[in-house]
C-alpha cells in the first residue's frame, strides 16, 4: 500500500496534476479490482477447496461477540491511520505532504500503544526511511539531467511526432504505451518509469486530447503489475518472507500469475469504460496562474534559453 501510495503522489507531479484528483479518480477502480480478486479467490476455493482449506475446529476458539470484538479491534486501527492520510487529502483538509506526515505520526502512535515500538525498530524505520528519500532524490536528479539532455537535442520531439502518428489515434497510443510500461516494468523499478518514462508521454496524451486523470489511473493500474511479477515483484519478496520453508520460491510466481492477469484485465476495463475513473475533468490552469509564452525557432527548440542554443 505505501508504495502504490507514494506512486500516484509522484505520478500527480510528473502529470501536472492534482492528487486529490489522482485518487478520487482511483476510487472506483480499486474498489473494481478488489471486487476482481474477492471473486477469483471466491471462485477458485469454490471449485478447488483444497487451494483454501478452513481453520480446523480447535484454532476456533472465538466465537459470537468476542469473535467480532477482536476482528474490530484488528481493522479499526489501520482503518483509522488510513483515513489520517487519504481521507484528510479527499476532504480538502491537508495537503499531501501534511497526509503523509500524519499517517506516518498515526502509525508511530498506534505502535507505541501496542508496545511494540523499541528503540531498536524506531532507529531502523527512519534508516530506511532516509535510504529510500535518497535513492528517490538521486534517481530525480539523474532523471532531470536526462531529460534535460534529451529535449535539447529535441528527443521529446521526435518522441512525440513517433506516438501521435501511431494508427489508431488516441486508441494505438493508449495500446502501445501501456504494451511499452507493461514490459519496462520488468527492467526498471516504478521510479524510473515515473521520472523519465511518464514525462515523455503526458504531452502526447494531452495532445491527443486524453483526459491526464484519466491517464494516471490507466498507467498506475498498469506499472502496479510490476510488484506482482519478478525482479521488482516487491509482493512476492514480502511473500517469500512470512511464507514457510516448505513453498518453493517458483510456487509463489506461478500464484502470483492469475492476479496480474486481473491487473491487466482492470487495464482493459478502464479503457472500455472510461467513466469508472468518476468523470474527474483534467484541469489544465489553475486559478493564479499565469501563461508566459515563449519564443520558438523553427526547430522547435522551445526548451532551452536562447543564448543556450
């Protein structure tokens, strides 16, 4: 969740977008693809019980109120630290650098009531923390860097003039991108595809007059599948583990199979039915902002200063 989380706030940025509007616009979607996986799972323990077996009778030792009193005991607290980060950014109430900050005071909180917050595990928290805030800071700088090397020998150009002669129109390109993310997903970690992958696509998206909410969501359902599949399968490595020893390692990837499959099934949906992101209209100028055009040669090299040229 924290990395699917971190992924739209850094997707909103590299759009031009508000995140408020990235995640009201993921609502539906994620609540379509949890109904997705409630229903395979439900089917699959339907036709194959032996896939899902039931806790035998003498590990139910909870029963009537006692039974409902420890599962709200279990789901109010993380339904609580969820709603501190995004509840606060769908009302409006906090920015969300201010939500993160808040979940991340929630979880430190809930944690201290629970005793389970040594010294130890605080100090390990925020090493990983600063290691994750800094490979996040140099792969933006080597993105920049890239980026501004690319559109000075008018790559981004070139890019864009390939994606919008695509046949198809807007509908080759949506085919072709998410064909092209689906499989950089299997090289480069989301970050990459966030930093210098994303950038060259929302002008053609914009330009061919797609919907950039719209687009968001598309392409975060599609890199999500990237945590489900080898290298970068962070789940299965989560997985691997809590699982016992007796689970093979190749177990995990081939059960990780059918639930990409719905991934890319929720891909499909989404370009059917459009209208599940909500409707959420792109809002291309906030109010204060001002325009300033910008001198263009004939190479439409628009990009750099004129003395840089």
């Amino acid at each position: 969740m924290r990395k699917t989380r971190l992924g739209r706030s850094i997707l909103d940025e590299q759009l031009g977008i508000s995140v408020g509007d990235l995640y009201k616009g993921a609502l539906m979607p994620s609540l379509v693809l949890t109904g997705l996986y409630i229903l395979f799972v439900f089917m699959l323990t339907l036709f194959k019980p032996s896939a899902a077996p039931a806790l035998p009778l003498s590990a139910r030792t909870l029963q009537g109120w006692a039974l409902w009193r420890s599962a709200l005991i279990s789901i109010v607290p993380p339904l609580f630290l969820i709603f501190l980060v995004l509840g606060t950014i769908f009302l409006g109430w906090a920015t969300p650098t201010e939500g993160g900050a808040m979940g991340a005071t929630g979880a430190l909180i809930l944690a201290w009531l629970k005793r389970r917050l040594p010294l130890d595990m605080l100090k390990q928290a925020m090493d990983s923390t600063t290691r994750l805030s800094s490979f996040v800071l140099f792969i933006l700088i080597g993105s920049t860097v890239f980026s501004l090397v690319f559109r000075g020998v008018n790559g981004d150009l070139w890019v864009e003039h390939l994606l919008t002669g695509l046949p198809g129109g807007a509908m080759g390109f949506l085919i072709v991108v998410n064909l092209l993310v689906f499989v950089l997903a299997f090289f480069l970690d989301f970050f990459e595809i966030a930093f210098i992958i994303i950038p060259l696509l929302a002008p053609v998206a914009h330009k061919l007059g797609i919907d950039l909410v719209w687009f968001g969501v598309l392409i975060g359902i599609n890199i999500q599948t990237s945590f489900m599949h080898p290298p970068f399968g962070f789940a299965l490595f989560y997985l691997r583990s809590v699982a016992p020893k007796e689970i093979k390692t190749t177990d995990i990837y081939r059960g990780a199979i059918p639930f990409v499959l719905i991934q890319l099934a929720m891909v499909a949906l989404v370009i059917t039915f459009p209208a599940i992101t909500g409707g959420v209209q792109q809002q291309v100028l906030s109010k204060g902002v001002i325009e300033v055009p910008m001198e263009q040669d004939s190479y439409g090299d628009y990009y750099l200063p004129k003395e840089w040229r």
